[in-house]
C-alpha cells in the first residue's frame, strides 16, 4: 500500500493552520501594538464656541515607536452633530463649523518624516457662524504612513469611520481561532486597518452670563461673614457698633410695620 498520499495530506495538515495564521495576522505588527496606537494622538483640548467664533483642537501627534516613520498624512474630519433631541450627520446641517486652514469640515497634512518619539503639537481653528446650530460636533481621524519595518503602507483610523454594526462585529470577544485578528479587544484585519486612533469632539454654545454666579457668589460670602460678625459680637462683643446698626434699623423697621398695619386698619 502506499503511503505517500496519507503522509503528504499529514504534512499539509499540520501546516495549514501555520499558513493560515500567518496570512490572517499580516495587519497585526509591532505598528499595531494598542500600547503604542494609543499614544499617536494625545492630550487632547477641545473648545467650547460661541457662534460666529472659532476656537482651536490642540492635541499633540506622537511618534510613539522606536524607528521613523515617513509620508505621515494626518486628516482630521468634522463628522457628525448631536444635542439632546438628534443626531444628524454633518452634511445635514446648514452652516457646520468648518477647519478656518482649509475652509471645510476636513483637514489633511503631510509630513516627509516624523522622527522616533518625536511629539508634535498640534491646533486646528474651527470657525463657525451666528447660524452654526449649537451642540455637540464630533471629529474623527486618519492616519497612513510608511515605515522600513513593514513593505506595506499603514493606515489607522478612529471610531467614526466605521458603522455601528461594523464596530459591533469588530469588538466581538475573539474565539481561539479568530485571536490572530485581533490588537488588544479590536478585530483590526476585520476593519482593514493598523490601528484604532482617538475621536475627539468640540461644542458650540452660547455661554452662560456670568454675572448671576458672582452676585450669588458675594452674596454668599456677606452673609457667611455677617454671620460670623453677629456670633462674635454675642459671645464676645467684639463689634458694638454692628449691634448700634441693628438696633437702628430695627426700630426703623417697627416703625414702619406699625404704619402699615395702621393703614391697613383704615381700610
């Protein structure tokens, strides 16, 4: 009987799933390391715009690994709208902020390079107008670069470039065969990407005066201290000439009470 068939099918057996592992864990590298992913886009300062204002999105862009990466595009993109009542995306809405650079929702730019660890500040202007709708304003990011460890080219995106159902069935708990897909509790290879970034959100509003809050705030304050000033001059008559002002006004008070009453009695 020959045994070549049954050997040669043994052998292809055991290394198929050596193959396979490898084919469908091409995406998940060192670039994919969530510990290092998290660290790109950080520190994070958002505005609260009043409309017809602008303000600035300050974040730093980290190089977070330890060789250089080149051709960096960074792309920032207002994406959607929400407030209490409704979500919109943002091309529903009339007069959306837009990036002040590019005068639209989106901005991109380019660097040659961005050297290990390098950090980089960042401010985007967002200008808005007396007709921008006022609430919530959600931005997502993209980013793709090239770098000597990997031949192919890297692309990482945020949560808002992919659909609920999308996310649902990427953060599904991974089964033993499906962990080779998965950068931390993410399926990266079932969302065609390196890495998951940060989304970030902005909000325009019109501000609260603030005048109430220090007239409520200095009427607090005389109260607390008159309070303090009566217990003293009780226990320890430290301020006569406080209780010489009540006494005053409070006869001043009698005496108007015994008016009124008075008046009302005529009637």
């Amino acid at each position: 009987m020959d045994h070549k068939p049954l050997i040669l099918f043994s052998v292809l057996l055991i290394l198929t799933p050596t193959i396979f592992l490898g084919a469908a864990s091409a995406q998940v590298t060192e670039v994919s390391d969530p510990g290092r992913v998290n660290k790109i886009l950080s520190d994070f300062s958002t505005p609260i715009i009043q409309p017809g204002n602008e303000g600035n999105l300050d974040f730093n862009l980290t190089n977070a690994y330890e060789f250089d990466i080149e051709d960096v595009v960074l792309t920032a993109e207002i994406y959607a709208y929400a407030d209490l009542d409704e979500q919109k995306e943002i091309y529903e809405i009339d007069e959306p902020p837009v990036f002040k650079l590019q005068g639209t929702t989106q901005r991109s730019f380019r660097l040659n390079v961005l050297s290990a660890e390098q950090v980089l500040p960042q401010r985007f202007s967002i200008q808005t107008t007396d007709d921008t709708e006022k609430g919530v304003y959600f931005v997502r990011f993209q980013m793709e670069f090239d770098h000597s460890e990997d031949e192919n080219r890297s692309i990482m995106r945020s949560k808002g470039h992919f659909t609920d159902s999308e996310w649902d069935n990427a953060t599904k708990r991974p089964g033993t065969s499906d962990e080779p897909y998965y950068a931390g509790s993410i399926n990266i290879t079932m969302l065609g990407v390196n890495g998951i970034l940060p989304d970030t959100s902005f909000t325009v509003k019109t501000p609260i005066p603030r005048w109430p809050q220090y007239l409520l705030g200095g009427l607090a304050a005389f109260f607390g201290i008159f309070a303090v000033m009566l217990y003293m001059q009780e226990e320890y008559n430290s301020f006569p000439w406080l209780e010489d002002i009540l006494d005053h006004w409070s006869g001043k008070f009698n005496q108007l009470r015994r008016r009124l009453k008075h008046r009302l009695r005529k009637r």
